[in-house]
C-alpha cells in the first residue's frame, strides 16, 4: 500500500516496483518504489555506472527538472534500480539505451567494480537507502542522443582531477551515491 495522499496524483514511481534487500544485498522481496523513498525508506537495490571515454573523462549527466529525488543534480552517468529478474549488468544496459541513446557495441567492458550500502535524505521530498552497484564501462564511440525526460545536461570532465578535487565542482551540486563512488573508487 502506497503512502500516497488520496488527494494527490499518483507519482508514476507508485507504479512501480524495487527489490528489497538486506545489508548484503539479498533480496527480502518487492516494494512499491514510491514507499521505498518516503518516510524513513525500505533499504532496496539500485546501480549507479560509470561512463568514460577513452582519454580518462568521465560523462557526468544532469539529472532532469522533473525527477522527484536530487533533480537537476549532476550524476556520473546514469542510476536506476534493476527489476525483478534483472541483474545489474542488464539493467545498466537498458537505462544507458533509454536516457544516452548509447548501445552496448558502444562499449565492451562492462563490469562491476564496487558495491556500498547509504541511506540520504533529500530536502523534504523523500529518500534513498540502497545498496549500490557500482558499474564502469568505457566508450569506444561516444555518440549521444539523450532523452530531455531524463537528462539535463550532459558534460565530459576529466575524471582524475574530479577524484582528486570534488570541492572544485561543488558547483554542480553531484548526487550522494556518484560522490560515494568516486570517493571509494581507487585508481
């Protein structure tokens, strides 16, 4: 059952679901995905990837206006929650088709590099508290088409000054689960 107001439109997220998990990333079964970021949140699975090119610049995409959770954000380079039946790799795939328009003959080394648990609230519109995979993957062709629902803006920074020095982009206001990453990323 949805904490929605009955009064209020269902936010499409109602529609949907995320794995529950536990701290090691078991599944404990399906919650509504709106219930999971409200309150004090379901701890669910979700993924965030890591795109590159080949000269060490990472794709950091602006997350869009319209997004309930850390909108117009800047995310290193797209995040979602796999589905039921999904692994991460595939769900990774799916979500750089849909928001980048990028394909997997774009890239072959796709892999998962790293793995965290984070709870962090935004504002007072809601919360996350996953379990995080972190996915990388570098592009042989970098062609583009992203979709304006989704991405804002998109922008190629070179990833070792970033990792040395988020506070030069603080600027851009990046969102919880990218920091982590790339703090915990070693290179």
């Amino acid at each position: 059952m949805s904490t929605q107001n009955a009064d209020e439109p269902a936010h499409e997220n109602a529609e949907q679901d995320v794995i529950a998990v536990d701290a090691d990333d078991n599944p404990e079964g399906l919650v509504n995905r709106l219930d999971a970021h409200t309150g004090d949140g379901i701890r669910h699975r979700a993924f965030t990837s890591l795109v590159f090119d080949g000269e060490g610049n990472i794709l950091l995409a602006q997350r869009a206006p319209n997004k309930r959770l850390w909108d117009t954000h800047w995310d290193g380079t797209v995040a979602s929650h796999p589905v039921e039946g999904q692994t991460q790799k595939e769900a990774t795939r799916q979500r750089l088709d849909e928001e980048l328009g990028i394909s997997p003959d774009q890239y072959d080394d796709l892999r998962v590099t790293d793995r965290f648990e984070y709870k962090r609230y935004y504002e007072n519109a809601g919360i996350e508290h996953e379990v995080c995979a972190v996915l990388q993957l570098t592009l042989d062709d970098t062609t583009l088409d992203p979709d304006e629902e989704e991405v804002a803006g998109l922008m190629w920074v070179p990833y070792e000054r970033l990792h040395e020095h988020p506070e030069w982009y603080r600027q851009l206001r990046l969102c919880p689960w990218f920091e982590i990453a790339m703090r915990r990323d070693v290179r």
